[in-house]
C-alpha cells in the first residue's frame, strides 16, 4: 500500500462548508419538512368528493322546503350578494383613498377587509344561481358564464 492512500490529505480535509453546516441532514430536514406542508394543504386545492349525488328536488323534499321557501331564500342570497357587493366596493375606494394619502398599514387592513366582504358576496350569489337554475353542485366556471353546462333550468 503506498504511502499517500495511508495519509490521504485533499481539499475536503480542510475546507469542507457542506459538511460544516450539515448540509446533508438540512436536507433531509427540509424534504421531511416540505412533505408534511404539502400533506396539509394539498386537500384545500382537491375539490372533496359528494358522498352521493342529489337533485335539487330531492334535496327541496329531504328538507321538506316549498317553493315559497326557495323563493324567499333566492330574493334573501340576492339581496345579500347586493349588499356585500356594495359594501366591498366602498370599501375598495377606502383602500384607493389609503394608498394614495400613504396610510400603507391601513391600505393592507382595508385590503383584507375588500377581499373578505367580496368573498362573502361571491359566496352568496353563488347560492342564489344555485337556486335560480335548481342545480346543485355548479362549479366556478357555470358561475362565470351564467348558465349552468348541463342541466338545471332558470325558473321565470
């Protein structure tokens, strides 16, 4: 055996950075990590899958609703949908009005509020083309056209 394999000096003996901050277990840490975040939040972008599939009036009969109560319920989302519409926009001129007099923390706080109070409205005239076209289960896309891809009819 040669005498350099027994005292085998590289630059690795001296100047190892990686191995100086445990690169190695950073990793591993980082991936382990990284694999339980995704666990957590990959179910809030994967729609949840019905248990079983209902009409609408199946589900008007399994909670004994008339259509008076439909009606009402309609007129109710709407008006709803209206208010938190009107509210979100006051509030996005606040916002506007914030920026430009450089109140930038209470930009951010009525910012937040916009995009709370339209979520609420979006959420309500949801429900309203829900009842409007007596189709459960619409997606985003029959909202955003306005007219659900199969089936389910508007009522006059």
């Amino acid at each position: 055996m040669a005498i350099k394999d027994i005292f085998k000096i590289s630059r690795k003996t001296f100047f190892a950075p990686g191995d100086w901050l445990g690169y190695k277990f950073v990793k591993t840490q980082s991936l382990y990590v990284w694999s339980f975040v995704i666990a957590l939040i990959s179910p809030l972008f994967s729609p949840i899958q019905p248990e079983h599939q209902e009409t609408f009036e199946e589900a008007m009969r399994r909670l004994n609703l008339t259509e008076e109560n439909i009606q009402s319920a309609e007129k109710q989302y709407f008006l709803m949908a209206l208010c938190f519409g009107a509210v979100g926009f006051i509030l996005g001129l606040f916002c506007i009005i914030f920026l430009f007099k450089g109140f930038f923390a209470a930009t951010l706080i009525a910012f937040g509020l916009t995009a709370l109070i339209f979520a609420q409205a979006f959420k309500y005239h949801f429900w309203y083309f829900q009842i409007k076209h007596r189709k459960l289960g619409c997606t985003f896309e029959e909202w955003r056209q306005g007219k659900p891809l199969n089936g389910g009819e508007p009522h006059a």
